[in-house]
C-alpha cells in the first residue's frame, strides 16, 4: 500500500509542481536556518561536560570588599577564583569524591640535549584528580597519584599535541622532559582533547575560554616550589599591596587558583557547602573576608556566570525557533490548502470504500514525502551555511571556526525537525478531510 | 473599496484557517524583525563608538621568559631603547595590559579607603613615562608621569605608599560627578591613598567583561616585573606600522635567547576582535531575519497563487457579472490587507513583549515604537509585493471560465 | 438486500434544520431494480447516501444485506461500501489524474487485492462496458458517456451487491443516457441489485418498480410497469455507434 501512495504523492506533485517546490524549499530553508544556528549555538555555549552537570562544582569564596558596586552574581563581584591560603585549606576537607585546583603556567620545555631554545608551552599546574574529574582521555599511560600530587614529584602529562610536535605522536610515556631546570617524567599522553569552551578554566591563556586546552599538564604544587608566577587571570583586592614578591603572592588575597569539586550525592554537596561556609564565617570572623559569600556552581551555571554562554546567543536559538514556526506554519498553510481541494477527489476515494485511516495514510505519506524532500535539501543548505558561518568566524579566533563543523547532534535536530514537520503539516490537513462525512464532497458542483 | 469588501470578508470567513495562518507568520515575522531591528541597531552604535586610540598606527605585543632566569626590567628597557630608536617608531612604552583587549587587569576604584565607601571596577593599565604618549591620549587636565616618578624595582620608591595615577574623563566624572578630580586622592582596592595628577580624554583601556564601562581606565606609573612576560606597546608613524612590527619582532626574538615573542596585536585588529562577537550576532540576526522575511513572502506568495487556482471559476464569474481587471487585483490586495492587519496587530503586541522580555532580561533599551511602524510598513509593502503576481493573474482569467464546467 | 425502516435525518445548520428523510422506510429485494424519482430537494440523493453508508442517519433502523447498520464503525462502513456497494453519479466524479486504468484500480487498491487479480478484474469490467481501448486514458480525453461508463466499471469492478446511481445521465443527451441505462440492466441482468436515481419517467419506465419521494416521504411506489423489457442490447454494439 505504501507504494501506492507513494505513487499517489509523486502525482499530486508533479500536478503542481510549483507549489511543491515551494514547500520543500520552505521546509529546508527553515530546517537550515534551524541547524546552522543551533550548530553555531551549540559551539558557542554548549557545556562540553553536560553528563557531569549534577556533580561537578567551581567554589568560589569571593572575599572582596561588600562595598562593590557590582551586583552579585557578576563575576567582578569578588572574584571567580581562590586565593592560596583558601584554596590549600579547602582542598583538604576530605568531603568530595574528587576535587582538583588549577593555575596557567607558562613557561618553556626542552626535550634533547642540543635542542638550542626551548619551546614555549602552556602548562595546566593541576591535581592528579583533573583527568578522573573530567572524563579526560589518555592516550598512552594514565594520570600522575596522590603522592605526585603532594611531593610534588616531577611528572608530566602531555597533549596529544604537543606529543605530536616533541615525539612523533610515539608512545613517550617514561622519557623526560626538561622544565625550569628539572626533569619531569612523562607518566601519560592524553588522547585529542578539544573541550570548547574550556570549561574548567576560563581564564586568560592562549584565546581565551575558547582557546586550546594545555600543551603539558603538571603536579600543582610545583608553582609554588619554583616560585613560578600564574600565567593565567587574578585579580588582586589592593593593588600592589606585598604582592611584588611571590611569597607576597601566596600571603595575599589575590586570587589566582581555580577550585572544582566533585559531588555526587546530595549529602554530600550539603555536607561540603555547610564546611564551606563554616570556613568562609571563621576568615570573616578573623576579619579576613568582608562577607560570607560562598557559592557552588555547575558547569552551565559556571558557564552563564562567565557570560560564556551569552544571553544574546539564547537569543539566537528563540529566533531559529520562531523561523521553524513560520516555516512550519507557511507549510501547513499551502498543504491544508492544496489538501482541501483535494477534498473531493479524497471523497470520491472514500465512496470507493477507502477508510479513514487509509485516507489519513495516503496524505500522511504526501506530506512525509515532502519534509524528507524539504529535511534532505535542508541538510545540503545547512552545509553551505555553516560555510558562510565559517566564512563570518574566519577573523576572529581561530577556534571559533571549530564550532562551524557539521555535528550530528544538528543532523539529529534536523531529522526531528522534518519528522515534526510531517506530523504537524500532514496530519492536520488529512483530519480535517476525515472529519466529514463523504458525501460532503460528492455534491455535483 | 467599501463594496468589495463585503464578499471578501465572508469568503475570508467562510475559510480562515489559510488568512489565519498567513496572519500568524506575518504577526511572528514583525515581533522578530523588529526586536532584530533593535538589537542590530544597538550593536551598531556600540560598534560605532570611538576608541579614542590612534588604532591604524599602533600594535603592542607580548614577550615571554623562557627560562626563568631573565630580567624582566633590563629586558623591557633594552627592547625599549632599541625600538625607541627604530626609523618609523613614533613612540614605545611598556605596560601590562593591551588596550581594547580582555588581556588586563583590573582594580576597585573608590573615594574613600576600601570597605568605607562605594567602588567601581575599572581598567588598570601601569605604565611607563611614555605610554600615555604611546598611546596617544592626550590629558584634558593636570600633567603626564615624569621618568623619575616610574616605579621600578631597581629604585627605591621615596615613599611607596603615596602614589600618583592619571584617570580617563569618564572615570573622573563617575567618581566626582561634576567636581574638578585632578588634585583629588583616591583608593585603589587598598587604604593608601593616590593623587590624581592628570585626567586624559577617553579611550578604552583593557576591556571589562561585556565592555559596558570601556571608558573606565586608572593609569599608574611602574614597569611590573613579577611576571615572566611584559606588553610592548608601540605607535608608529602614519602607514609605517607593518614594517615596524616585522623589524621588533624579528629583532626582539632574535636579540635574547631567552626571550620569545608570544603574541603581537595591533589595535585595529584588537577591535576587531573586540567586536566580532557583536559583529556577528549583527550579520547572523539580519540574515535569519531577512530569511524569514523571505518565506513569509513565499508563504504568502504560494497560498496567493494557489487561490488564484482554486478560485477560478468564482473569479469568472465575478468577470462575467462585470468586474473589471482592477476590481480583481484590488480584491486580491484589499484581502490581503485585511490579513496583514490582523497579522501586523498581533505582531506588534508580540513585539512588544518580546521587546519587554530582552528589556528586562538582556538590558536592551525599550522598544522605540518607531521601529514598529517601520516593521509593519515593511511588512505591508513586501506582502502587497508577495501577492501583487498572484493578484495580476486573477485579473488575466477570461470570464468564459463562467461558462465552462470543471 | 437493503430494509429501511423510519429512518430520518436531519441536516442541521446554524439556522435551520433539515429534515431530508422523515420515517423514510423501504425494501429493496436483491437483485431488483428500483428507480427513484422526485422532485429536487426531495431527498434523493440523501437516500442514497445513507443507503450507501456515505452518511449516517439519525433514527429508524437499516439493514443492508441482513447486517443492521446502525452503530458500526467509521472503518466497517468504509468496508461495506468497499466491497458491497458500487456508486455511480451525476457529475462522474473519476478522478481528474487518474487514467481509466487506474481509476477501476481504486477501490481494488483498498481491498487489498493481488496485483495480478486486480489487472484481471479491471481488464473484465472494462470489458464490459466497453472501453478496454481507452484504459489509458484520462478522463479529461473521454467524452461524457465514456467517462460515465468508466465510473460504472469502476462501480462493479469489486463484484458489488448493490449499484447506486444518481441521476447517472443527467449530463448526458438522451442517446447515451440510453445506453447507460442498457448497461445498469445488463448489470441488474448478471445479479446485482440496482438502485437509480432518475427524474427521466421514460428511463424510470425501465425498472421493474418506481419509487416517489416527496419531501423526505416515500410518496407511492409503483409496481412493475410491464414496460420493463427483458432483452438487451450488446454494449460493445452500442458504443460504436456513440464515437
Ligand atoms: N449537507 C447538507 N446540509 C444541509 N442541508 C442539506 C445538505 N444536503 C442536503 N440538504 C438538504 O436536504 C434536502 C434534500 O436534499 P437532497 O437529498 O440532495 O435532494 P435531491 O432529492 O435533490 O437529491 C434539501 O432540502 C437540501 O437542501
Ligand atoms: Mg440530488
């Protein structure tokens, strides 16, 4: 039967040929629009570890001054991340199932003896826990222990990247690596691993929350070991104030280290926050802070709190939403009516002995026909958007081009799409035929 | 007009689910190209806004310590003596910081010593006696920094806790409204207090978050050395900008063995960059927006036709009873009207709440109702287009259709 | 073959309601041919479309081959008319992008038939009625008794028990309105039940009883005239002489 209609459709186009291109066009005009802006969207503010967005916290203390003009909940309203003294005593509470901190370092790495300058790097200083917390993958090896973390012992963890520029993208697990006049041991080499925007830390770096991710990952206590200033953002409550000296930096308030917890449980993300606040309430009570003003945020909440996720960037997907209404309403409009001349003939079918549902089918088909027409067309303009989309990026950083790549995520959304566009156009029309009696539509005209 | 109306309205009634569904587009087409309209409007202005910086001439570019064992001050200051004397430099100066950037610091600004009155967040740019010359800002009031009042680490500061600053205008005024500021002291973050000795014309420092408060930038004479990178930042003579920044990069990188040049920029690109977020927001919503405007013409253009079709023999038979060409196409048009008004009613209520939903939720101004008049002009004029064929086709039906059967 | 028994039914509007059938009752042996006449607005055409399950009534009880109608679903009538009535109308109603071939095919198609028994039975039908040549044909390339032969093939192509047919040539001149009426009686001759909608006396002559229906009434039946004649023309005859 679905052969029948099928041929049934491809007639009823070709009578109107016109009309029928209009629809598909329609439909894969809106399908298009559709996906580039979600691709384009989804680039530009998904969160790269939504799995985890239950579990995974940024802490933030924000001890500056009550006296802001700033509003809370705007990231210049204390600060985003921890000073030293807050981030080694909160690490210690034993209460998460991973926690982690994290600082940029810069610095330059040799890898030969007569390798003649050294190559510039970005190093994430971080915990062992960064690579469980966040799913990263390995290629070669694993991450560093616990007791790299405290002693710190010279281990290493290196981009696929940088792996690839320094070994060949051999396996290089066990050999060394010379950084500020040590030898760090290459314990594991990660798989690509491209998180946009880089969540976990958003500041500063090559390009910002959307540059790349560390060339070469190390114990974080080595930064204060070698005395090696952060490289990434802080920001600082005086201004100059004992902080000329790197051991000023460690005394002072400024603020430098990233903090993520992992909490899984309800108890235990209560449990964390009431020793956060107990914390938070002593230093205010020392007269260290101004406030107790202690937060916990999940990735997304990280994300908007950045601005990262931009509210005019929601603002695109609303708009690529009410173009899908329109077109959708623009095809239901042209199908209900082309399907409502077809009354008659549809009344005739019925006086033949063609039940409803067979009626309901045929126009089901015609319809299905179309938006696969319309979804399929829409796939190859989409492509040719996000080109254009690349074209518009091209300027500006280099891995805004990233999120102009066609991603399944926006092939699924544009198969929904077409799906939601069959039942909607499709079915409407074929109930109304169905609703009323045949013999309506046999009087002689 | 009156009398065609009649008949037009109840055929309208008589099948309104096609009207009502044209009117739905056109009502949804005009809340989004006018809100679209606005925020274009907004990000072009925000675009337009002056840098106050000489941005075609200007580059600034990062050096970075490879090893650790390099001197940050003897460093600079060799790379400043060598461009300061490069054919084509106009002026040199090292700062931390790039302007028009988010590569910078930031500090509380107050009136009082911190926690004892209200601050502002602003833009900290610490640089030598030549940066604001770098820079090209010139002072509206007081005086530049002297070289002896530079803040190094191989000199001991007479009294390092009384500082002097110099502050853009806007900054001025948002702390001491219409007073005069020069002369006056201020608190950065700490409880020390510092002179301002010189107010400049505007320009955007190193940007804050979203920008709003561009304009907000507190100066501070000191070379920072602590990290194991500074900022260059150089204006050239008129046009001779590239060449220049080839020479210093090629001469800094090559002159220590230590020393790499991480990134360069050059101001017009920096504002670019600023603002290509915005630049894009603007292109991508004018194209989804004309999209649209698009389909809803096709809409209205294929539902027009495919009346023209079914109609026809009705439309015969008006001819045969003696309407003219006209009398049709005005048919057709004044149909359309009735649908775009009721469409262009419920647009501009959804507009507005659009409107109202991104005033409160994204900080946009009010909807001017300008902009809706313009809209539904727009929408009336394209959609009169989008039905004129149609319409002209109607008009070309013999009216021997009357007579013939189907 | 078809009991009615006070049906009515009543069209309702915003304004007014419409009593189309009132305590309409009649009985249709199989294998007779009735002719229905009446004024127009009578409720001809509302008998039939009742009678051929194309609307439903609002009272009174009817059975069509013994099974009681009343109550069954939107999906069983469909079935019924599928495969127990073929209809015949005034305007033809084949449809417009369908040749004739494919026309016939239609109510096969939702029976569910095989392919190859569908072409045999099209091939038969068409036969019949004497257009096998045009099978190719669109309707709009026939002339009108053509295209309403082909809707009777259509019509009897399922092997139906009961033909309704309203005013089947009332666009037709009185030549081809003849050799329709040959074919109906060839049909009713083969064992179908015909009932025919007709204001032509002289065709309503040809039926072995006549029905008059006044204002939704059955006003008075006549009985067989005598004038009904048994012999029969051969179609295939007749054609040559219409083209
Ligand atoms: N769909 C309908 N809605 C309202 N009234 C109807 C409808 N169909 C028929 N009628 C009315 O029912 C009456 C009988 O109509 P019909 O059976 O078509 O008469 P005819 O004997 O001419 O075939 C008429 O008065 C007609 O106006
Ligand atoms: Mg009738």
């Amino acid at each position: 039967m679905l052969g029948y209609y099928l041929r049934l459709s491809l007639r009823s186009f070709r009578r109107a040929p016109g009309l029928t291109a209009l629809m598909v066009s329609t439909i894969a005009l809106g399908i298009a629009a559709c996906i580039v802006t979600l691709t384009v969207y989804h680039g530009m503010s998904s969160n790269p570890i939504w799995w985890k967005n239950g579990e995974l916290y940024a802490v933030t203390v924000n001890p500056l001054s009550p006296s802001q003009t700033r509003k809370a909940g705007d990231p210049a309203y204390g600060s985003s991340q921890l000073a030293y003294d807050d981030a080694t005593y909160l690490s210690g509470s034993g209460i998460p199932k991973r926690e982690t901190v994290l600082a940029f370092l810069f610095g330059a790495i040799t890898s030969t003896p007569d390798q003649t300058r050294p190559l510039p790097v970005m190093i994430q200083a971080t915990t062992g826990g960064f690579f469980r917390m966040f799913d990263v993958p390995f290629r070669y090896g694993g991450p560093w222990n616990a007791a790299a973390d405290r002693g710190p012992e010279p281990v290493m963890v290196l981009s696929h990247r940088e792996n690839a520029k320094l070994f060949g993208g051999t396996d290089s697990v066990g050999r060394t690596l010379l950084w500020s006049g040590h030898r760090f041991r290459i314990v594991g080499v990660l798989a690509p691993w491209h998180p946009l925007p880089r969540f976990y830390d958003l500041s500063a770096g090559d390009g910002g929350p959307f540059g790349r991710s560390a060339d070469a990952f190390i114990p974080f206590q080595w930064g204060p070991t070698l005395r090696d200033w952060p490289a990434g953002h802080m920001s600082c409550s005086s201004q100059g104030s004992a902080s000329s000296t790197y051991q000023g930096l460690l005394g002072s308030g400024c603020t430098w280290i990233g903090m993520w917890v992992e909490l899984p449980t309800r108890a235990a993300r209560r449990h964390f926050r009431a020793f956060l606040q107990a914390y938070a309430a002593a230093q205010r009570k020392a007269g260290i802070f101004h406030a107790v003003n202690t937060h916990l945020w999940t990735v997304s909440q990280w994300l908007s709190l950045h601005h990262i996720v931009t509210r005019r960037s929601g603002l695109l997907v609303n708009l690529a939403f009410a173009l899908l209404t329109v077109c959708l309403i623009n095809t239901l409009g042209i199908l209900l009516a082309k399907f409502l001349r077809g009354a008659p003939l549809a009344g005739i079918r019925r006086a033949l002995g063609a039940s409803r549902r067979q009626v309901f089918a045929q126009h089901l088909v015609e319809a299905g026909v179309l938006s696969l027409a319309g979804a399929a067309l829409g796939l190859a303009l989409s492509a040719a958007g996000l080109a254009g989309v690349r074209l518009l990026y091209r300027g500006s950083a280099a891995a805004y081009g990233k999120f102009a790549h066609f991603d399944p995520i926006g092939i699924a959304w544009a198969l929904a799409l077409a799906v939601v566009a069959t039942i909607v156009a499709g079915l409407y029309p074929a109930w109304r035929i169905g609703r009323r009696p045949p013999a309506t539509y046999l009087k002689s005209q | 007009m009156a009398l065609t109306s009649h008949p037009l309205l109840s055929a309208l009634r008589r099948n309104p689910t096609g009207a009502v569904l044209i009117a739905l587009q056109i009502g949804i087409t005009l809340a989004i190209l006018v809100n679209a309209a606005a925020i274009v409007t907004h990000a072009l202005q925000k675009m337009d806004r002056p840098t106050g910086l000489d941005t075609r001439d200007t580059f600034a570019m990062e050096v970075a310590d490879l090893s650790r064992q390099f001197n940050v001050y003897s460093a600079s200051s060799a790379d400043l003596a060598y461009l300061r004397h490069l054919p084509g430099v106009a002026a040199a100066s090292v700062i931390v910081g790039i302007p028009l950037t988010d590569d910078g610091g930031t500090t509380t600004v107050g009136r009082l010593p911190e926690s004892q009155g209200p601050t502002i967040t602003s833009a900290y740019l610490p640089v030598d006696q030549q940066g604001l010359r770098t820079l090209d800002v010139p002072l509206v009031a007081g005086r530049d920094f002297r070289a002896s009042e530079i803040r190094v680490p191989t000199v001991a500061h007479p009294d390092p806790r009384i500082g002097i600053v110099i502050v853009t205008q806007a900054l001025a005024n948002a702390l001491f409204a219409h007073r005069s500021a020069l002369g006056q002291s201020i608190y950065l973050g700490g409880r020390t207090p510092s002179t301002i000795i010189g107010i400049t014309r505007n320009f955007m420092g190193p940007q804050l978050g979203g920008g709003e408060h561009a304009y907000d930038t507190v100066l501070v004479p000191e070379i920072v050395t602590q990290y194991a990178a500074y900022d260059l930042l150089v204006r050239t003579q008129p046009g001779k900008r590239a060449v220049v920044l080839r020479e210093a990069k090629r001469h800094i990188d090559a002159a220590d063995q230590n020393a790499v040049v991480g990134y360069t920029w050059t101001l017009s690109h920096a504002k670019y960059r600023m603002y290509s977020g915005l630049r894009n927001l603007a292109v991508f919503l004018s194209f989804l927006t004309l999209v649209m405007l698009v389909l809803c013409c096709l809409g209205i253009f294929g539902l027009g036709t495919f009346n023209v079709v079914t109609r026809t023999r009705q439309i015969g038979i008006r001819r045969a009873l003696g309407a003219r060409r006209r009398d049709i196409v005005t048919l057709f048009l004044a149909e359309n009207a009735i649908t775009v008004s009721a469409g262009a009613i419920f647009g501009c209520f959804l507009a507005l709440g659009i409107g109202q939903w991104l005033t409160t939720h994204d900080g946009l101004a009010r909807l001017d109702p300008w902009y809706l008049l313009v809209g539904v002009a727009v929408l009336a004029l394209t959609s009169q287009l989008a039905v004129w064929q149609p319409a002209r086709r109607a008009a070309r039906i013999p009216p021997a259709v009357a007579t013939r059967t189907i | 073959m078809l009991e009615m028994h006070n049906i009515s039914k009543i069209y309702r509007t915003d304004l007014i309601e419409t009593h189309a059938l009132r305590e309409f009752s009649l009985q249709v042996a199989a294998g007779e041919f009735i002719a229905v006449s009446g004024p127009s607005g009578s409720g001809k055409t509302t008998f039939l479309n009742v009678a051929g399950l194309l609307e439903t009534f609002d009272s009174g009880t009817y059975k069509l081959d013994g099974q009681d109608i009343r109550g069954l679903s939107d999906n069983a009538r469909s079935r019924i008319r599928n495969e127990k009535i073929g209809f015949v109308f005034q305007s033809f109603n084949l449809i417009p992008d369908l040749d004739i071939f494919d026309n016939v095919d239609v109510p096969l198609r939702y029976r569910g038939m095989k392919a190859a028994e569908r072409t045999a039975r099209i091939a038969n039908s068409l036969e019949l009625v004497g257009l096998s040549s045009r099978m190719r044909h669109l309707p709009a390339q026939l002339s009108g008794g053509q295209q309403q032969r082909a809707a009777i093939a259509r019509a009897i192509a399922g092997d139906p028990a009961l033909i309704l047919a309203d005013e089947p040539t009332g666009n037709l001149d009185s030549l081809m309105a003849r050799q329709i009426m040959d074919l109906l009686e060839k049909i009713n001759s083969m064992g179908t039940t015909v009932v025919l909608v007709t204001h032509d006396p002289e065709l309503a002559r040809r039926a072995e009883r006549n029905i008059h229906i006044i204002d939704g009434l059955v006003a008075d039946t006549v009985p067989a005239s005598g004038a009904r004649r048994r012999e029969r023309q051969g179609p295939a005859h007749a054609e040559s002489a219409t083209d």
